[in-house]
C-alpha cells in the first residue's frame, strides 16, 4: 500500500513580531493558511483554499496582520491581500498567466506587488509601495531578485549565486551557521524548489536535508520537517533532541469564513 506523503509547509516569518504564516499544502491543490506565533506555540487556522499558493511570491506584514499570495487554479491565476491568517481578498487581482504576480511589504510595512502597476495607494490602511520599491521577479528569482530581497529583511546573508542558485546563510551564537541553498532536485513531492540546509562549524557538516524550513530561534532552531513543526536546541556540540511545536498532519478540508467582508475565490 502507498503510503500518503506528509503535507508541506512553508513558514514565512514577520519581520517584526514573533507571527509567522505556515502554508500547509497536501493534499494537491489544497492549502491552509495558518497564523503561528513563535514564542508561545500556537497556531491559528485561516482558511482553506482549493489551488496552489506560490511560496515565493507571497509575504506576510512586519506586523502580521495582512498577507500577500500568489494563487493558481487551473488556468486561473491571482494576486490577493488579505488579513493574516484569512484568504478573503481585501483587494483582488486577477492573471491569465503565471508571470510576475504576488509581491511582498517593505520594511515599512508598504504592500508591494510584483510586476505590477497599481492605481490605489491604500488598501485596508496599507499604503501600497512604489514600483521599483523590491525587485520584480517573475517567479520570485528569474529577471529580479524579489524572494533574495525577502529572505535579507529576515538577517539571512546572501553568499553568493543568482537566481535559484541563490546561497543563504544566518549565524547561530553557538558558532554554528545555518546555511541555504535551493535545489531542483524534487527532494518532496509537489515541489518546484526545495530548500536544502546544512548546519557547518569549522569543519564539520550536519545534513538537514530533511528540513523544509528553518530559521534560528533562542538557543537553537525552529524547523519544519514531516508535516509538523519542531524545535531543536544547538550548541557547541550539535544539534540536541528536538521537540515537537505542532502537528499539522490530520488536518482536513473545511468550509470557513473570513470574520470581515472581501472576495472569496
């Protein structure tokens, strides 16, 4: 018997606070956008939505309150603001392609969209941000550097590469440093990037390739791996046992809605 694949997540942390929005996908063409807050643990779940979420064009505020994605169904693509964890769109733009699309917030807390050229300046208090604010990328890497510039306003140094080939790397107080290169190699089902991380002090090398995401946390490391959360203490030594946050596995589709009024796809 096949055994059912975990679901993915993709974590995007706020800039400046400690929410951070888990996209958890599986399975295909269904994803739940959750609102985790890293210090006490808990999560908050949105909504579900029946397409597929693009993690590299899409963002959440410094403050984690609203949220910005880029969404495909079918031959139907679109750019949605909402409030964070919800998928009710409070400005909605819709796409015949996969070309540009989606966008991100400055470190101001401004909503940029990607490749496009708006004529509001606010949406739900938000002030939208100039054009040339972040870089343009059609898929978050190519003709611009739009997720490299999202991953540096989180402290993650760019080592090099462009592109794809982009490498990342944060520092660790415990002399370690966590670094970040992305793979076409289809490591995990449904993926059309996948993050590969190592852990290096001097010479020595701990493969994470396991991990779907990562970012240091206290005295140690907030990871996803098997459709859960989890933290894992480091220290000079290593990596200690890691500990369960929360478990995503059992959810199931269901009908929610948002609390404010806006469009539903």
């Amino acid at each position: 018997m096949r055994q059912t694949p975990p679901p993915r997540l993709h974590v995007i942390p706020a800039t400046k606070c400690h929410k951070a929005l888990v996209l958890r996908r599986g399975p295909t063409m269904q994803v739940a956008s959750c609102l985790w807050d890293r210090e006490s643990g808990t999560v908050e779940l949105g909504q579900w939505l029946k397409a597929r979420i693009y993690e590299h064009r899409s963002d959440l505020s410094p403050d984690g309150r609203h949220m910005i994605i880029y969404a495909r169904r079918g031959g139907k693509s679109w750019t949605a603001v909402s409030r964070a964890p919800w998928l009710k769109a409070l400005a909605y733009y819709p796409k015949n392609d996969t070309w540009f699309g989606g966008g991100a917030f400055t470190d101001k807390g401004d909503v940029f969209f990607n490749g496009m050229s708006m004529s509001e300046q606010f949406i739900d208090g938000l002030a939208v941000a100039a054009p040339d604010a972040l870089p343009s990328a059609t898929d978050g890497f190519h003709m611009g550097a739009l997720f490299p510039s999202m991953m540096a306003a989180r402290g993650w140094r760019i080592d090099g590469g462009i592109g794809e080939d982009t490498r990342f790397s944060k520092l660790l107080p415990c002399g370690w440093t966590l670094h970040l290169r992305l793979e076409r190699g289809y490591r995990f089902a449904g993926t059309i990037f996948d993050h590969v991380f190592t852990l290096e002090r001097a010479k020595q090398v701990i493969d994470c390739g396991e991990w779907e995401w990562a970012e240091p946390w206290d005295k140690g490391i907030q990871f996803a791996h098997a459709g859960a959360l989890w933290f894992v203490p480091v220290s000079k030594a290593g990596l200690g046992e890691p500990r369960m946050i929360h478990d995503f596995t059992d959810m199931v589709f269901e009908n929610r809605e948002a609390p404010y009024e806006g469009i539903q796809e």
